[in-house]
C-alpha cells in the first residue's frame, strides 16, 4: 500500500502560487514608466499607431504599415487600453503584468508536469526578470509569459483528456501567442511537441509512431505557419546574420539575470547554474522527460541561433534565460533535500524582488530627472538626441539609449532613436531631412571612437547632423565635448549633466561629405 502524499506546502497551493507570482508586479509598481531600456523607443510605435491620424507633425516624421507580423502583443493591447487610462498608464499596466504572467505560467507548468510545484521551480520564478525583460523586449516577452500559461494549459487538458476541446481552444490561442510575438509561438510547439512525444510513448508508441502522433496531436498549433508565409513576403523581409558567435554566447548565459549590480546580479545566475548542473547530473533527482528534451532542444537552438534574425536583434540572447527555466522546471530534488530547497528558493525569490525593487527605483529617478527636458520642447518640434554611452559595456547600463523617443510620445516631436528595420516593427521613419540622423543608432555616441562596431564620437556627431534639419539639440549623459560645436546654439534646460540646446545658427560647421557613417546597432 503507498504513503499517502504529503500535504501540500503553502506556496505549492493554487493561492500561494499565485501569490508569488504578483510578488513579481513589486519592482513595477513606484516607477512612473517601467525604466526598460528599449520601452521609450517602442512607445514611439504605440503613439504612432494610436495618434498619427490626427495628428500632422506625426504624418510628417512617421509612417505606419501595418501587417500580419509575429510581433505585434503590446502594440494590439494598448489601442483598447489607452482609450480608458492613457498611453504611458496603459503601457505601464501591460508591463507589469508581463513578469508575474512568466512566474505563473513557470509555476503552473511544473504543478502539471510533477503533480505539485517542486522546490526546484522556485529558482525560475527570479527568470520573470531576465535580460530580455529589462532590455525591453516587451513583444517577446509577453509572448513567452502567454507561451507558458498556455503549455500549463494544454497540459492539463491532456491529462484530463480533454483533447477536442484543447485542439478547439489552441487553434486562435496559437494564432494570438504568435501574434505576440513568434519566439513564444514556436517555443510553445517545442513544449507541446516534447509533451506529446513522451505521451504517446508512454501510450506504448515506439520508433517513428511516437513523433508522428505527437505531431498529429499539435496540429492546432500549425495555423501561424500561413500567417509567417504572409509575414515573410514583400516588404517585410528583415535581414538574419550574426552565426556562430562563441563569445557573446558565453557572455548572455551570465546575462540571463544582468540588471544593475555585477555582484548580486553574478552570483545569483551562477546560483541557477549550479543548481541545474547538480540536478541534470544527480541521480537523485527526478526528471521529467518531456521538460528534459525541450529544455535540450531549446539550449541546442540557442547554440545555432544567429544574433540577428528577420531584423530583430540579440535573437540568441533571448532564448537563453527561458531554456535555464524549462530546465529547473524539469526537475524534481529528492524528499530529503525539498525542504531546504524550498527555503532557499523562496529566500532567493525575495532577494531578486528587493534588489530590482531598489534598482527600478534609482533607474526611474534617473529617467525623471532627464524628462524634465521635454517640459522645455515645444509640441511637433524637430529634435536630435546624442546619448553618451561607454565605449566599452559596463554591467550597469544607464537605460537612456531610446529616452528620447519620449519626446515623440508627451511631445509628438520627431526624435531621431527609433528603429527602421523591415520585418521588425510597424512605424518607419519618415522624415527625410535628418538623412542618416534620422533613425536608430544615430542617437549613441561615444566618448572615444570605438574600434568595434565604429561608434560616433559626439564630436563627429555635433559636426555632421544637418542642422538645417533640426531645431532642438539635447545631449544626454553626454562625454565632454569641443563647446565650438554648439556655438550658435542657446542653451534653455540643463540638469548640471544633459543640457537641451535651441538650434539657432543653422550653418553646417563641416561638409556632409566627410560623413563617416555609424555603424548599425550590433
């Protein structure tokens, strides 16, 4: 006769799961914009699809071509949302939600896998806060929040064998995950796949029977495949390059928990590390089988991934935190250990929310005292922004690459950060007269010209923007500068660091011809 399972702790219980899971809103909610690096640039698209219509200084910097790509999620929830509460409160409220949907759906996954959340899955819940997350990769990363709430779904329809209404249920639920975002779409095939595989053996399929059934089984997943053949047509065709770089490979597997401080950010990743290397080769520890393969397959995918795909950059990156989870969520410690484990698991949960509590709060008091700026732009002005940035990259990124585009948003002025890739967004820009200092990465500039990648020294910079183009200049964080570069120019705002320039003497200091032309974003 077998034991009688133990009860359940209280953070393996559907409430307390839940609880930990809106733990992970905490770092959120003081700031007044969530300080993600990449968020202002993407706040410009937001503003663009939602006002360009009406307004004419927008018609005349952006243009806006919408399509069926696989990266749309917060660009379709904001349009209902910022009717009722704005755009920057609507913006916010999405963001939030994004960290404890990726908690829940890590939570949720492993109670269907294992029976009960192992204390194993605790160490993943920290993941909500990836790399990817703060670098502001919301589309992303909302997908795979939706990605891992829907495998807990489909898993827990299969073991109540409810598979026709799984099927009826995950036919639009795949189209709206790809439309997030296509990476959540085609990791949640990789964990639907694996899971059926391991079913249908289970079942008694054997040889090639068993991926065949698997692949039966996922079908309802397979309607994106003709939306990506729409996608990856016409004008939309973003570049892929980047193969085989060993070095930043290695790099991103200690990024995967990066935010502010090296020495809490390092040991906690490291901590994750240590722990999959402990389970994966203990034989003390269950594993689950599906969740072993996917976890594989992904960190094999991370492996072959170029850093570039269909214009989206830092592809490889991205994959990387997410496969660490799927393999902590793979395994089950033994009973002797569970206890400790847990304790530890939830401690560490509590040191990652402190510590990116705390560094949210400095990045926004940041962030608040460069906008002040934008209080000194007049509405549909034609700004150019420099944002000093180290030439070599420093652990602690100030966040401030795309603060500009903020101006396009309170503003509705051109600002000179966003992105033009095909196949990566929706928006481009359309103000011709910024030539080259009209788009993404004109606005990075370096103290000393960098050997890689070729970055602009501001200097060059103040040399060879088209004056006759602009009419507000506003350094941020800026290195130190030749002042004969900004003569002319009358200074109206300064926080004792970034300074905002009224453009007044349009006379070009150099020929454009000099041009030397900085490289694209890497």
């Amino acid at each position: 006769m077998s034991a009688a399972p133990s009860p359940l702790a209280w953070w393996q219980t559907w409430w307390g799961m839940a609880a930990i899971a809106l733990l992970c809103a905490a770092p959120l909610v003081w700031p007044a914009l969530p300080p993600l690096l990449d968020l202002p640039g993407h706040m410009v698209a937001y503003k663009v699809e939602i006002d360009r219509g009406r307004s004419l200084w927008l018609q005349q910097y952006y243009s806006l071509h919408w399509a069926p790509i696989g990266n749309l999620g917060v660009n379709l929830l904001v349009v209902p949302l910022e009717k009722l509460v704005g755009l920057e409160r609507a913006v916010k409220l999405i963001v939030l939600a994004i960290p404890p949907m990726i908690a829940a759906g890590f939570l949720w996954t492993a109670r269907e896998v294992h029976g009960r959340a192992p204390a194993t899955a605790l160490f993943a819940v920290p993941l909500a806060y990836s790399y990817p997350f703060v670098f502001g990769f919301l589309n992303f990363t909302l997908s795979m929040g939706a990605c891992f709430l829907a495998f807990a779904l489909w898993l827990r329809l299969g073991r109540l064998a409810r598979t026709r209404l799984r099927a009826a249920l995950f036919v639009p639920l795949s189209v709206l995950v790809w439309l997030a975002h296509t990476f959540g779409w085609g990791t949640l095939g990789v964990l639907a796949f694996a899971a059926e595989w391991r079913r249908a053996h289970e079942g008694g399929a054997r040889g090639a029977e068993a991926p065949a059934k698997a692949a039966l089984a996922c079908l309802p997943l397979a309607v994106p495949v003709l939306l990506m053949l729409v996608w990856r047509s016409g004008d939309v065709a973003g570049e892929t390059r980047g193969w085989l770089a060993v070095v930043p490979k290695v790099n991103y597997i200690l990024y995967a928990l990066r935010d502010r401080w090296a020495w809490v950010d390092i040991p906690a990743i490291l901590a994750v590390l240590a722990l999959v290397a402990w389970g994966w080769t203990s034989r003390r520890f269950a594993k689950a089988p599906a969740l072993a393969g996917a976890a594989a397959f992904l960190l094999l995918l991370y492996l072959l991934l170029p850093q570039k795909i269909f214009g989206s950059s830092y592809a490889d990156m991205r994959i990387m935190p997410f496969a660490l989870a799927v393999a902590l969520l793979a395994l089950k410690p033994p009973a002797q250990a569970a206890r400790w484990l847990a304790l530890a698991g939830l401690a560490f949960i509590g040191l990652r929310t402190a510590a990116e509590t705390a560094s949210f709060a400095l990045y926004d008091r940041s962030w608040r005292s460069e906008l002040v700026a934008l209080d000194h732009v007049p509405r549909g002005a034609r700004l150019v922004s420099f944002v000093g940035t180290p030439c070599r990259g420093e652990w602690t990124m100030a966040r401030l690459d795309h603060l500009p585009g903020l101006a396009a948003v309170r503003r509705e002025a051109f600002s000179n950060d966003q992105w033009s890739v095909a196949g990566a967004q929706l928006n481009r820009v359309a103000y011709a007269p910024a030539g080259r200092f009209g788009r993404d990465p004109s606005q990075i500039v370096r103290l000393h010209d960098c050997p890689v990648n070729r970055w602009p020294t501001l200097d060059m910079s103040l040399r060879q923007f088209p004056r006759g183009a602009f009419d507000y200049l506003w350094l941020v964080n800026p290195p130190a500068w030749d002042k004969r570069l900004t003569a002319g120019m009358a200074p109206v705002w300064t926080n004792g660091r970034s300074v905002l320039f009224r453009i007044v003497d349009r006379t070009q200091p150099v020929s454009l011809s000099t041009d030397i032309l900085p490289a694209e974003r890497p």
